[in-house]
C-alpha cells in the first residue's frame, strides 16, 4: 500500500466543484492509488449524480444528513 501523506489545511484552498453549484472539496492528503481523502461541504438539496470509484468511499457527516440510494 502506497503511504498517503497528510496536508495542512491550514493553508490549503477550497475548490469550487463546477459540476456541483454550491459544493466545495479541500484536499485533507495527496492521493493516492487507493482513494483519497478529502472534506466536501454542499449546500442543502444538492444531488450527486451516480457515479463510481474504483475504490470504496467512506463518508463522515459533520453537520446535517445525507441520503443515498447505493446499496
């Protein structure tokens, strides 16, 4: 497994996602082959398309409620 190494969020800046009005993703690692990581902030309402990974994803809400329809 490829060592992930850590950023500082400090100064890291927060990207608009184009695709996604009123979304947000910060870099928390430099990537790696098997997946990244990283804090995604949405506003209220906000659909993500289905879509894949080639790894699993891991979601942590900090503040309010996600739904999904994967299985």
């Amino acid at each position: 497994m490829t060592e992930q190494n850590f950023v500082d969020t400090n100064i890291g800046q927060w990207q608009e996602i184009e695709q996604l009005p009123g979304t947000k993703i910060l870099s928390l690692a430099e990537p790696v082959p098997q997946g990244s990581i990283h804090k995604l902030q949405m506003a209220a309402g906000t659909v993500i398309p289905v879509h894949f990974h080639p790894c699993d994803e891991y979601v942590y809400v900090l503040h309010g409620t996600i739904e999904t329809g994967g299985a």
